[in-house]
C-alpha cells in the first residue's frame, strides 16, 4: 500500500470504513467510491451517502 491519499482509498474500495466529520459527526458504511477531491460515497445498511471531501477529518477502517 502506497502512502498517497487516493492510493489508500483505492485498497480501502469495498471496505468497512468509519469517517468522522468537521462537525463530530461520524458516517460508517462500505466505501463504495471516491473522486480526485476526496468527496466519498458509503453506503450504509439503510442509505447511501455522499461526503463532501472537505468535510472529511479522517477515515478509519
């Protein structure tokens, strides 16, 4: 595994992950997908959201 952020997110694709948010919130779900900016998508076991890359603080497994 590569030290770069996007390389990270690229082993952690269908993955269990834990994001914590600016505000406290945290979001777990499957990572299902990201883009260039970080924005991901986690699809959780009732919906599926989309981050906004700016939002995020960090990405726990």
């Amino acid at each position: 595994m590569s030290g770069r952020p996007l390389d990270i997110l690229e082993d952690t694709l269908e993955e269990s992950v834990t994001v914590s948010l600016k505000g406290g919130e945290t979001i777990t779900g499957v990572l299902e997908g990201y883009d260039q900016h970080m924005n991901l998508v986690v699809a959780g076991a009732e919906d599926t959201t989309v981050i906004r890359g700016d939002n995020v603080v960090s990405i726990e497994l």
